[in-house]
C-alpha cells in the first residue's frame, strides 16, 4: 500500500482525510509494516465506504483488512437512518453472519493427543464438510421459518444443545426483526438439507491447545487453562446466507438508481435503511443470522456426539459464539449523545467491553470474549472486548489472520499434499474433504496473526486473553 496519502495518528492508527465525495475520515489500525503489506484497494474501498450518506465518524478498516466486494475484509462503518443512511449488502459480505464458536472440553492437551487420530476421525466422520455435504435435519417450509426466525434457540428447541448455550450467544441466539417472506424461494431450497454442515473454504472445525494465558483473571472468567484443550468451529450461513447476498446484491443496485444515490463502486449498491428495499434486505440478513447461528449450534452438538464417542460423557460448554458478517441496529454515544446506528461489519467481530448490559451476568465484568480464528498451521486467539473501544470503532475488533494471497496464487504456489505433510510434521493433524481446498487455505497465505492480533490491541480495540495452538483441523 502506498502510505502517501495517510497521515500517521499513532504507531497502530493511520487517517485517511476527506476528500471528493468522502463524508467522514478514514481510519485504517495496523503497524506500519502490515499497512505497507495490504493492497493499495484497501484505501480505495475505504474512501468509498466513506461516500456513503449517512455514514457516522469515520469509516474504519482492522489490522487484517485486505480487498473484499465493495467493503474490504475487515470494514466497519455504522449508518444513521435519521440522517438518510444506508443499508449495503456489500458491507456485510457473501457468507452472512461467518463467525466462530469455541467449546471448552476441560480436557488436558496429553489427553488429547493419545487419542488424537480416534477423535480426528471420528469429528471428519460425524461432521459433514466440504461442497454438496448434507446435514442431520431437513427442513420442510414450516421447519425452515421457524429456524430463520429462532436460530440458535429452534435448534436448542429440537435437542440440539442446552439453553445454557444460548447465553454465550449473541443476541442469546436469535436476533429480532428477520422476515422469512423476504428470503427467495432459491434461497431456501440451497439450505434445505444444508444444516449442520461446515462448509468449504475457509471454514474449518479445529481442536486446539491453550498455549499461554495472558489475562490470568479474564482467564478464569472465561474458564480457560494453560494446557488444556478447546475445539472451535468457524463455518456462517452456508447456500442461505450467499443466496439472499447475491439476490440483493442485485435488488440494491437497482433501488440506489431509484432512490438518487451517487455510487462510488456498483459493489457498494445500497438502499436507505428506511426504504422498502433497505427493510427487506435487512429481514432477508437477519433470517441468514439466524440460520448461521442454528447451523453452528448444530455443528457444536455434533461435536459434543464425537468427543463422547471417544472420551465419555463430557458436558462441553460454549465460551461464545460470535459473528463477523453482519449489519447491527446497535446504540453507540457519538459526539456526546446516544444514537440508534446500523452498524456494519464485514470480517470484523462485535468486541463488547466490560459492563456491557449485552453481555451475560457472568461475562460481564470481563467483557466479551473476541475469537479470532488464525491458520492451521499458526495460532487462534481469544481476546476480551475493551473500554476504550467503543469509542474506537463502535466496539469493533480484528476477525482473524486475513488473506495476502489469493486462493489461485496459494494453490499455484502450494499442493494440498505438501500442506498436509508440513503440517503433521509441526504436530497437527488434519483431514480435509479437498487437496486443492487445503492448498488454497495454506498458512503462508495469510498474514501473520499474531502480528494483527498485536496491532488489534495496541490500537485499544481488544486485549489478550489467550492464544490457542491448533492440534487437529478438519476442513471441507
């Protein structure tokens, strides 16, 4: 990235003026050195973002930016409806409410790994990944509106976990306000048999040690131990959620011409959060969250069945479970006074700080656990939201490594074969439905995430909590 056009605010926050049609600043966090290493775009769609009508305070891009459709990966930018904002499906990306969910097993790491290829085996048999999979339920058309409306908690509902689930998620696993009628026909047939399933891509299920604890009180909240082993799932709303993105992706371009909005990239098409076409979108977005949230409360139950199947009875809590790829209807002070906004984020997480009344009773005076997913062959993190970032980037942080490399260049660069024996040689080990699939997601196509998770923090958005070293990665 060429940095001319930046002046520098700190060593971790970098500003970008108005200028042309941008409304407000823009606001990029990272050290100088992962700057210089993202794509001149990121600054391009973060000028964009900025032209937005309606945009409040800045429009704002994480450590792990890089370019995305419209938004970059890695985009926060919040709308007021009172001053003429927008809704843009391209500020909340393809795979709706793409989040992580991380199950605590209390197991200790040697434990693990005596019976490390049973238990590999038994997640990639009891798990369904990779393209065309199918899942345990199908939904006929009464099924499928009771799932867009009650996310996590239907699922709970048809036995798949406990209402204890549903404190660690947020919006306690639905969120309000999703119209079903408003999610296509095409839409609903992609994921009638498609829940309870992981997915391709980047979407993993991986085991993982608690390598070191860095908040050994937020630690304790959080129920976390050095040496003792977690799993998370990383997986969002699967055919449903890309469908309703392309249907209105297509919709918005067409209602901006309507409504008189100058776009500075067709990908931004966008529709005044009032208007009809701004409120369908927004019912159509929260029944894809919810159905992520139902899939990923499935998913953890079928990997609840499968360390059973090999350790006995485990009770297995949820951490938490957060999401993304999403736009909010949230409250944040701006300039001294509370305000209604929609806020977007588009690989970006919600990092709530403590004493949020959003948060569960016994995570509040923590604050929210941030789960940043990494590479199969690096680390996780587990973070804790902070005070000071509300203020910041209305309570957002860092998602996960971020991608330097495209898909066809890693897989130019890398066999899946190779990537699997370099792996099991570090220790980890994986099953995966696609060679090519593993290639793509190689660990040298991503940037360092240790490095972002550092920025993330020195820029005040988020604090250490753990880091997370992956020992089992089933992949799709």
């Amino acid at each position: 990235m060429n940095l001319s056009r930046l002046a520098r605010v700190s060593d971790f926050e970098w500003r970008l003026e108005p200028s042309g049609p941008m409304r407000v600043p823009g606001v990029l966090f990272a050290d100088e050195t992962l700057l210089a290493e993202m794509d001149d775009k990121v600054t391009e769609q973060v000028a964009n973002v900025a032209a937005l009508p309606g945009i409040v305070q800045a429009s704002y891009a994480m450590p792990d930016a890089h370019w995305g459709y419209g938004f970059p990966i890695g985009g926060v930018a919040a709308f007021d409806a009172d001053r003429g904002g927008v809704v843009s499906c391209g500020g909340v990306g393809f795979d709706i409410s793409c989040g992580v969910r991380t199950h605590l097993t209390g197991l200790a790491r040697d434990e693990v790994v005596k019976a490390r290829e049973r238990l590999a085996d038994a997640l990639f048999h009891k798990v369904p990944a990779g393209v065309g999979s199918t899942g345990p339920v199908r939904l006929d058309d009464r099924r499928m509106r009771e799932m867009l409306t009650g996310g996590a908690r239907w699922a709970v509902g048809q036995g798949f976990g406990s209402e204890r689930d549903l404190e660690r998620i947020e919006s306690r696993g639905a969120v309000p306000g999703a119209r079903p009628e408003d999610v296509s026909d095409r839409a609903r047939k992609r994921q009638e048999e498609e829940m309870g399933t992981l997915g391709s891509g980047n979407h993993y299920l991986e085991v993982q040690e608690i390598r070191e604890l860095y908040d050994e009180a937020v630690a304790a909240a959080f129920g976390l131990r050095k040496g003792e082993v977690v799993v998370s799932i990383h997986c969002g709303s699967r055919g449903l959620g890309h469908q309703v993105a392309t249907d209105y992706a297509k919709r918005m371009l067409d209602a901006a011409r309507r409504h008189g909005l100058s776009l500075p990239d067709r990908e931004l098409a966008c529709a005044p959060i009032r208007s009809p076409e701004g409120q369908a979108y927004l019912g159509a977005m929260r029944a894809a969250i919810n159905c992520a949230l139902a899939n990923r409360q499935l998913l953890g139950h079928l990997v609840r069945q499968a360390f059973r199947s090999v350790f006995g009875e485990k009770e297995m809590p949820l951490l938490y479970d957060v999401s993304h790829n999403t736009c909010r209807e949230e409250t944040h002070e701006v300039e001294g006074a509370a305000r209604t906004l929609f806020v977007h984020r588009k690989g970006a997480t919600g990092a709530l700080g403590p004493g949020h009344p959003d948060l569960p009773d016994d995570l509040r005076a923590a604050g929210q656990p941030v789960l940043v997913g990494g590479t199969m062959g690096t680390a996780s993190w587990i973070l804790a939201g902070a005070r000071a970032g509300a203020t910041r980037a209305f309570a957002s942080a860092c998602h996960g490594a971020g991608r330097q490399m495209s898909r066809t260049q890693a897989t130019k660069q890398w066999q899946g074969r190779e990537v699997a024996d370099d792996l099991a040689g570090r220790g980890v080990l994986i099953r995966c439905r696609s060679m090519r699939g593993l290639a793509e997601e190689a660990p040298g196509a991503y940037k360092d995430v240790r490095r972002v998770v550092e920025a993330t923090v020195a820029a005040g958005l988020a604090r250490k909590v753990a880091r997370l070293a992956p020992l089992i990665c089933v992949k799709g």
